[in-house]
C-alpha cells in the first residue's frame, strides 16, 4: 500500500522562475517521501497557492507518525528543504498536527 495524494493549486504558479519551481517541486517531493517512510499508508494532500506576492505550499498527512525500522536512521530531509525555502527568501515549518498526521509548510516571496 501507498500514499493517497491529492494536489490543489491556485493561482499563477508557472510563471515562477524555474529556479524556484524545482525548489517547490524538490520540497513537495522531500516532504511526500517522508510521509511514505514514516507514516506509510495513508492519505496526503498538496496545496499550492500563490496570490498577494506569496507562494504557499502545504503538504499534509492524516496518519500519526509510526516509524518503519529502515526510516529510523536519519536524514536531512527537513534541514534540506528548510535550505531550500531560504534560498528563495522563505521560511519552512514543520510538524506534527493535533489531531494527528504531520504537516510541512513552506512560504515564499512570489515575484
């Protein structure tokens, strides 16, 4: 079993520069990797939105974290795209939500 993903986007996100679209894409990608590692099967929700000068992406799981033995030797995922969002002037959180599952949250400036 896999990762049920679901993506939304609002706004004009192809006129990004490329330099920061592979950046979105590289987190989007990062971010749904650790949901399969660490969460396994569940469900997963991508949200793009740009509007006002900002670009926001959020990816959400619903499964609280169970880590599978060969996730447990750690990486540098979030530090990764944490490095990548500063690159483009932005911020990344990261954590696990109240009612379960783990979300990740990037915000940039939007040109």
């Amino acid at each position: 079993m896999g990762v049920d993903v679901t993506m939304k986007v609002s706004g004009d996100v192809a006129t990004l520069p490329s330099g920061q679209q592979l950046a979105v894409y590289r987190v989007v990608q990062e971010a749904l990797t650790n949901v399969f590692k660490h969460a396994g099967a569940c469900r997963a929700e991508v949200t793009v939105v740009r509007r006002h000068g900002e670009l926001r992406v959020m990816i959400a799981n619903d499964a609280p974290a169970a880590p599978r033995a060969e996730a447990d030797k750690g990486g540098h995922g979030l530090g990764g795209m944490r490095e990548r969002a500063r690159l483009y002037g932005g911020t990344l959180t990261a954590g696990v939500r109240p009612d379960g599952g783990f979300t990740v949250e990037l915000l940039m400036p939007a040109p």
